[in-house]
C-alpha cells in the first residue's frame, strides 16, 4: 500500500506512535519492535562503526525561538551571576550536595574543552565512565560524540566545549529527576553565558526538552534550529541513540551540516 492511499487520520496516528517509539527507543527502553537492528548488529556498529558523514543534507528549517529563562534562574544561588569564569564558576559549584544525585556520585562532571568554543555540545548527565572519570562523555557514546566531532566536522574534541545538564550521574543511569534538573540549571545556563558559543547542539531527547523546556519528540525537534539565552541550539539525536540505531547517523549529520554551515566551516566530502 502507497503513503497516499493510508487516509490521512490514519497516517497521522501512525507518524505519532512512531514518534513515540523512537523517543522510547532514544529513551534506552529494549524490545522496540521496529528500526532497531539486531542485537549482534548493533554490538558490531557500536565497536566497529565509525561515525563516517553521510552525502545526503537536509533542507535547513528555521523554527520560532523558544522564550529563554530570565535572570531569576540565579536567585536561588546568590552570587552565581557575579561569577566571571567557568573556573569561578567550578568553584562555586564547589563540593555540590544541592540535589540527591550528590550522594551516589564518585566525580562532579562539570565540562571540558575551550572556554571560548564556538560550539558547545550538552548532553544529559554522566554515566558510569564519566562518573568514574569526572569528565564528560568519555564511554562509548562518547566515543562516537568524538568522531562526529573529529572525524565528521574535523575539529578537534578539544576545541569545542561538552557539558550536561546535570552533573552528577544520575544512579542506575536513569533520567535526572525535575527537582534534580531544577537544582542544576542554573550552573548550566551560567556556562552557557560564560562560553558564549556561537552554536550549540543540544543531544538526544533528555538534554533538548530540558534545555527548551518543552515535551516534544526529539524526532520531531531534530534539525530544526532553535535558540537558548540567546544562542542557535540544533537538536539532534544522542550518540548513545546512534549506538543502538546506526541508521539514523545519516540525520545527525545533515544536522550537523547545518551546524558547521552556521560557523561557516567547509563541509567535507564522504570520502576525503
Ligand atoms: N551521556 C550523556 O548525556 N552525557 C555524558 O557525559 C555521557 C553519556
């Protein structure tokens, strides 16, 4: 049967149960009956495929800007906006035990990279590896964060800066929880002001409908520019999502053709 001929009623309950799987499936839930491929599959991508840019680019598709979060973000951490670093900023920060998270935690993991990046990536928050480390995505979806950064916009990882929303791993790598998101958004919204990156890619569902405050699929939200304290966000699906849906990497990097489009970078060919 042709797209056409489904009626529309139809085909628009279908679009949305997809897009709720896919979010379930980014969301780490096993047994999604559909795009994943099989588990041996999948185990061969995560270790043997690399991210390798695919031709295709997707039409840019502006959005309208989401409203931003104002100065009274900081009134619950007097003295946050006085901070002119991110070591200021680290330091304020300091031995956190502002949310629950702090009790399970091994390391804080504040971000890493240049302080004066024009790109910023923000993940969700640490997990084991990053737990163990004090470093952002530095596990296997970090791994591939890395080579979509070095191998896809030929940059160096150290040249951009990669935080999270929350900064301690969350225990059983589970979703931060709102009063968790709540007690760290103010320090991730100061080290965005502090970096002030031309652009930031928001990853995977967690970290774009925190950042944007909305509830919207990521599938829905992917690609389509958005902007935070004043700043252009592409939302794009998580490297751990990739991990489990290779297939999908040819849409990470049309978003992130747009990304290096923005910074006015040249965009390289699949094979050079
Ligand atoms: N996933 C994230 O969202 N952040 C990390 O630092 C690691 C994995």
């Amino acid at each position: 049967m042709s797209q056409d001929s489904i009626p529309v009623e139809r085909r628009l309950l279908l679009e949305s149960i997809s897009d709720y799987l896919a979010q379930l499936g980014e969301e780490g839930l096993e047994g999604i009956p559909f795009e994943a491929p099989p588990a041996d599959a999948r185990a061969a991508a995560a270790h043997a495929e690399p991210f390798v840019p695919a031709p295709s680019a997707a039409p840019a598709r502006h959005h309208q800007p989401v409203a931003e979060a104002g100065p009274e973000l900081f009134s619950i951490y007097p003295g946050l906006e006085k901070t002119r670093t991110l070591e200021e900023l680290r330091q304020f920060i300091g031995d956190c035990k502002r949310c629950k998270l702090a009790a399970s935690r091994t390391n804080l993991v504040f971000g890493v990279g240049n302080p004066q990046a024009e790109l910023m990536f923000v993940g969700e928050g640490p997990g084991a590896d990053e737990d163990e480390r004090g470093e952002p995505f530095v596990g296997r979806a970090g791994q591939l964060l890395t080579d979509i950064i070095e191998r896809g916009m030929r940059m160096r990882r150290r040249e951009v800066y990669i935080c999270n929303v929350v900064k301690c791993r969350p225990p059983g790598n589970r979703n931060p929880e709102p009063d968790e998101v709540a007690a760290c958004e103010p320090f991730l919204m100061r080290q965005i002001d502090l970096v002030r990156p031309k652009i930031i890619v928001g990853l995977g569902t967690f970290a774009v409908q925190s950042l944007l405050k909305v509830k919207t699929p990521i599938s829905k939200l992917r690609g389509r520019w958005q902007e935070v304290r004043g700043i252009r966000m592409m939302p794009t699906f998580h490297p751990a999502y990739l991990l489990r849906n290779p297939g999908d990497k040819r849409l990470v990097w049309a978003d992130i053709q747009e990304v290096m489009k923005a910074l006015g970078k040249e965009i390289p060919s699949r094979k050079s």
